[in-house]
C-alpha cells in the first residue's frame, strides 16, 4: 500500500521515473534531493564497504518509500539505491516533499511510524551482525520479515529473497547462507523446492 497516493504526489508536482535492472538511483554521499516512492519493482537500498562488499540495508518493494529519513535533516543519502529489477519510482522535489507534509499532519505522523519501524529494523541488524551463529542471523531475520510481512509471498510462503541477499544482509558468505538454509531445512523450519525458499515452521 502506497504511503503517500499517488495522485497526491502528482499534484504536488512529482514526477515519474522507469529505471532498468541494475541502474543507479542514486548514491551513497550524494546531497538528498528528493523523496522516492517504488510504484512497480524492487530498489536494493545498500552501502559498499572499501573492499566492494555489499551490505544490504533493505530491499524496497512496491508501494514503500525509501531514502526519505534523510529528507528530513537535509542531508546527504546515507546509502546507495539500485534497481533489482526493471522498476517505475515517483520522485517529488524535497521542498514539496516538505510542503506535502505540512499540508497533511496525518501523512507526517504515517511517516514518523515509518522512521520509528526502520530505526527498529536497523537496530535488529546491528544486533544480528553481533552473534557469530548463522542460523540465528538468518532465523531473526526471517522472523522479522514474516511479522512484517515483508519480502515473503503470503499466499504461498515463498521468500522472495536471493541467497545473495540473505548475505548481504545478515553479514554472511553466500556459501554460508546456502549450508545454513539447508540445516534449517533439515530442522523443518523451511524447505526448498525447485531451488526456491519457502518458510514452511518459523516462529
């Protein structure tokens, strides 16, 4: 569900942007300009260490914002955005960003829901690169995904997430993450069909 209609967005002068797989949205270090919301796709939202390696902060799908938490110290992104797979995003000027919410308090306080929610999962990151055990990486972190029913198809339980990015995500090698989903298999907690992940017992 969009958090801001995209009419109202419209009418405040956004505009809208088709990117292919692969293409930079924006990066990492650059001056925030604008507010982004994802109509149709998937945006990874990551930082790159001095080595080249990702780590995975979010992967946007359609409907969120993302990079908006910035928006409102006027500063710089924080994180590099890059389309997953072909996507449509709607940008709108920062000071009509600004103007929006002043105009409409109960958009404001969704937004403020928001940032307490996405402060709450990067503190669940932080907590989860600091335990040397995968299975309790990859078994917090789909925990958390499942109650917020993110990143997982509700109506056949399928992850929606590459072993890839699993690992850019919990801090781990991809090789790491496939033994690890196989133990978890093992546990019954997921089971694997076809090469895709379902969760099948997470609690």
């Amino acid at each position: 569900m969009m958090i801001i209609n995209t009419d109202l967005l419209l009418a405040y002068g956004a505009s809208v942007k088709e990117v292919a797989k692969g293409e930079l949205i924006y990066q990492e270090g650059e001056v925030a300009l604008f507010y982004f919301q994802l109509v149709k796709g998937r945006v990874k939202w990551m930082n790159i260490d001095e080595e080249g390696r990702e780590f995975i902060q979010d992967i946007v799908e359609a409907g969120e914002s993302f990079g908006e938490g910035i928006l409102f110290e006027g500063d710089v992104y924080d994180a590099t955005a890059v389309a997953e797979e072909p996507s449509t995003f709607i940008r709108l000027k920062l000071p009509a960003f600004q103007q929006l919410l002043d105009d409409h308090p109960d958009i404001h306080f969704a937004f403020t829901r928001l940032l307490s929610r996405r402060l709450h999962f990067k503190l669940l990151l932080v907590k989860i690169l600091t335990n040397c055990n995968p299975e309790y990486r990859l078994i917090t972190l789909l925990n958390y995904l499942i109650l917020h029913k993110k990143n997982v198809c509700f109506t056949c339980n399928k992850l929606l997430l590459t072993r890839k990015q699993l690992a850019g995500m919990v801090g781990l090698r991809i090789e790491t993450v496939i033994r690890t989903i196989k133990q978890l298999e093992q546990k019954e907690l997921l089971s694997i069909n076809k090469g895709k992940v379902y969760i099948t017992n997470m609690t």
